[in-house]
C-alpha cells in the first residue's frame, strides 16, 4: 500500500505560471495566500516528494511536510523557561560549550531544526522516538549561547548528541572538576620533577 505525504510549497513572490502548472500537475490544488505566502498543497508518495523536495529547492521554493509537526511555535521559549530550572540565579549553561549566560543572552535551540522537521520524515520518526509530539516539544529544546546557535545553524550531525548531553548541568560540573583535578595533576608532577632533578 502505497504512503502519502501532506505537502505544502510555499512562495514569497509570485510563482511563474510554467512552474505553478508543474506544480498542479504533480496534483497539488492552489490554497490562496497563507501567511503572506502563495500555497500550493496535496498528497504525494514518498518518491514524488523527494522530487518536488528537489524541484522546490532548485527554483527556490519552500517545500514542507503539512503534519504541523515542522511548524515553529510563537511561545516555545516561554515553555522552555516553564520547563527548565535556571543553573544558578537567572543563568543557564550552554548545552554546546558549557558557559554560563544569563536568560537575556541565551537562546532556546532547537536540536533536530524546524527546518529538518518539516522537511524530513527520517527526522519526524526521530523526534516520535524521543517523545517529542512536534519538533517545539520540551525533549528537542536545549539553551544555547548565540554563538553556539548560529554555528550550529541547522546542522544535524554531531550536535544532537552534544545537545542531549550537554543539557544537562551535572555533566559540565563533572567535566570543570575533571580538567581542576588534572590540571593539579599536573602541576603537582611537574614541581615533583623540578624538585627530583634540584631546581626547587
């Protein structure tokens, strides 16, 4: 049985009339204007909407998965700071570097993207497998400092995992205490040393 995807393309500007019909002909119906956006939506198979994502992306379209599951809420910052105990006073460590930020400096991350989510269904069963119900579910929001949030950008790869991990404060007490112990470490042989060959 063949799965269909809810899709919607959406156009800032004006969408030329060759690629509004290609659009009609892969079966999707023109919704009017949303958001100040032309839409475009309709139901496609799976290979259908790699080509459109395809399609889309070459003629500078925006093309998402219409579940809801892809859409940026307007008050996910506001659930972050309801769901999330600052570390000390009103500051919170950066899941990506570890710095302390007060809440008017950091910014709430996403870690599987907006942008990821409503594109890709991969990315959609990964955040279900974490029991998130979107992608603005408290599970994939981590504070980050600016710096770490634009260099991630909407990267995926190694940073969901420094993100999981990072989020919480324990491991970066932990990981402060570990590099003091070992930087006494090493103070310490190296004044044995000076001391074992007669400087000190």
């Amino acid at each position: 049985m063949t799965e269909y995807i809810p899709i919607a393309v959406q156009s800032k500007r004006y969408i030329e009339e060759q690629k509004f019909r290609y659009l009609l002909k892969k079966g999707l119906k023109y919704y009017g204007k949303e958001d100040d956006l032309i839409t475009l939506k309709g139901e496609v198979t799976k290979k259908q909407y790699s080509k459109l994502l395809t399609y889309c992306i070459k003629h500078r379209l925006k093309c998402k998965i219409d579940n809801g599951y892809g859409d940026r809420s307007e008050d996910y910052r506001i659930a972050f700071r309801g769901h999330t105990r600052p570390f000390l006073d009103d500051k919170y460590i950066c899941a990506y570097c570890g710095r302390l930020f007060p809440w008017n400096e950091i910014t709430v991350d996403h870690l599987y993207p907006v942008d990821a989510a409503g594109r890709s269904l991969r990315v959609q069963r990964k955040l279900l497998a974490m029991g998130c119900t979107d992608v603005n579910d408290i599970k994939n929001l981590v504070p980050a400092c600016r710096s770490c949030n634009s260099r991630k950008g909407k990267k995926i790869n190694g940073y969901i995992l420094r993100g999981r991990i990072g989020r919480h404060p324990s491991v970066w007490v932990f990981r402060y205490i570990l590099r003091a112990v070992v930087i006494l470490a090493i103070i310490c042989g190296v004044v044995k040393v000076l001391q074992y060959v007669g400087i000190l």
